[in-house]
C-alpha cells in the first residue's frame, strides 16, 4: 500500500482466483470527497496475473493520495455496476457482487490520533473559519488531550489573538444501538455562547447529514433556564427538537439514545449510568415520527465551540471533561 501522500501504484495478490474470469475493483475513500473508484470510471477493472499478482493506479486524481480508505473487491468480468464517484459510501450493489474483499486504513501521520474509551479518534484542524459557528479549530494539546486517567478534555483557548475550538471524531461508524456519553463537567456553567456537541453526523446530507444531538448551550440567552437540547435534524422542523434544563452544580452526568429502525430514545441522567430510574432521570424523549435516519457513514463527533463563532461572553476559556464514551449493538430481533 502506497504511504499516505505519495504517488505510488497500489499492489496485491488474488489467492485462489481465476484470471480470466475474475478481475479487481479498488476504491479509495477521501476525507470529505467519498468514494471513488479506480484507477478511472473509464478504466475501473484491474486484471491480475497467472500468480495472483496486480497492480492498480490509484492517484488519478488530485486529491487521492490523500485517501485514508483503500478496498479492494474480487468481482466477474461481468461486473457492471455504476462507477463509483463520490459516494459517502460503497453502494451495497457494489459490494454484493464481490466474492472477496479488503480494505485498509491509510492514516495522515501527521494527524492526531486518540485513543479514546477503546476507539479511535482523529481531532478537526481548521486554519480558517469553518462550521460549526463558523470558528477556528486547533488540535493542539491546549484544546484536546487525554489525562492520566484517560479522560477526553475539550477545551476553547484564545492563542495567538484568536478563539480556538476543540473537535474529536471517531473513525468508525456505529449505526443502529446505544450511544452512551459520560460527562463530567457541569454544564449549567457554560457561557451563553459556548456549545458542547455530543453527536451523529454524516458527510452525505441524506437524512439531515444523519445527525442526532445532544447540545447543551443557551445560544446567547443567558437568561435562559433551559441549557440542553435533544435534536433529530433538521431542528428547525417541528417536533425535532426538546429544550430541558440540566440542573445547576450538577456533575457528573449521563447522555445517551437509543437509535432504531423506527425511533430515537434520549435520556439524560444523573450520575454515570445507563439505567434510568425514578431518581437520576433529568429528561427524556423519544422521537419517533417519519423523519428517523437511517445509517450510513455517519461518525461520532464531539466538539466545544462558539455559537456564531462569537467570543465567550465572560471572556474566558472554557472546558469540559468526558469520562468514556460506549456504544451497545441492537440486541439480535
């Protein structure tokens, strides 16, 4: 495999194949760009020799090396799905017709990975004012690291005479279950322009980007008594949003849905637990209108930023602490 930023061809080996009646369909995903297949839509088939052996351009266009998602599918020469340009992820089509398959995961070594609540997680860098707010983001150790007991700090700094926000996502997608956040700070302190984002979210805008939020923020009313929010987007569609009111002094607390086929189930909590009961129970909601996305290459985000991308309005930096993170698989029907 081709190192992360460089020209070189991609190479592998067919084990057990047949050369005249098999061939190879690599496709690389691009942050940001999706799916593309390879070496071109006019080209997308790669032969392989008597001994397995193949090689297959990958860099025909300009941003290709800097994939970070290599798969290669063993497919019939009667192949003939749809060249792949874009996608925010590999068509099932595609993947239906493959009678083996691999992918790889290409990293940026100049990213900064985490290694967070046993999953992986990359930070959001942004040198120019980019959404959320619009606003600066830093992967600096002063706005994202880990302590000695392995928590997640995400914290807004002002450096270098500018606001810098914090953004964690994960590297796999989860899909139906249980998202569990574990938070230890209190979030009635936040600034009335300060956002802590706990969050699905989808580069294909498909079902609203496949976002579902929790957001705690008074979105510059401090006058507000509510200071949390559960979300299915689009938020400004009615029924898609519940305002509640996390108690003040209140730490540490729980946040997690439960997403399925036909509806999504929050809860907020007191303490760090997944079980509700008649006394940590804060809020709860649960959507269940037309509107419940379905997955697709949704990640895991979690991010500290400005509303607006305006200035907190006590002047001050701003942190907030999570303990894990857990994901739970729907149970077998």
């Amino acid at each position: 495999m081709p190192a992360f930023g460089s020209l070189a061809t991609l190479k592998g080996r067919v084990l057990n194949g047949d050369p005249k009646a098999q061939r190879v369909a690599v496709l690389i995903y691009v942050p940001e760009a999706g799916w593309w297949s390879k070496p071109t839509c006019a080209s997308p088939l790669t032969a392989f020799g008597s001994d397995g052996s193949w090689a297959a351009n990958i860099n025909t266009g300009s941003g290709d090396k800097f994939a970070t998602r290599i798969t290669a599918l063993l497919v019939g020469t009667n192949y003939a799905e749809p060249c792949v340009e874009g996608a925010a992820a590999i068509p099932p089509a595609v993947l239906a017709q493959a009678r083996a398959s691999v992918t790889v995961r290409r990293t940026d070594p100049a990213a900064p990975w985490l290694d967070f609540s046993g999953y992986e997680w990359v930070g959001k860098s942004a040198d120019a004012p980019a959404g959320p707010g619009p606003n600066y983001f830093s992967v600096s150790t002063n706005n994202v690291w880990l302590d000695a007991a392995g928590r997640l700090h995400l914290r807004i700094t002002h450096r270098d005479n500018r606001w810098q926000c914090a953004e964690v996502l994960s590297f796999r997608s989860f899909g139906y279950g249980s998202y569990r956040f574990y938070v230890d700070s209190v979030m009635n302190d936040l600034d009335a322009n300060v956002v802590l984002g706990l969050f699905t979210w989808s580069n294909d805008p498909a079902y609203a980007h496949r976002e579902i939020d929790f957001e705690f923020a008074r979105w510059d009313n401090a006058a507000d008594s509510n200071n949390a929010q559960f979300v299915v987007q689009p938020f400004d569609t009615a029924g898609h949003l519940v305002r509640y009111r996390v108690p003040a002094g209140l730490a540490p607390i729980t946040c997690l849905f439960k997403w399925e086929t036909n509806r999504v189930s929050f809860q907020s909590l007191r303490g760090h637990t997944p079980l509700a009961n008649a006394t940590n129970l804060i809020s709860q909601w649960v959507f269940s209108k037309p509107g419940v996305p379905v997955p697709g290459d949704e990640k895991v985000h979690l991010n500290l930023w400005l509303g607006g991308g305006r200035p907190p309005r006590n002047g001050q930096e701003a942190e907030v602490i999570l303990s894990r993170f857990e994901f739970v698989p729907l149970a077998p029907p």
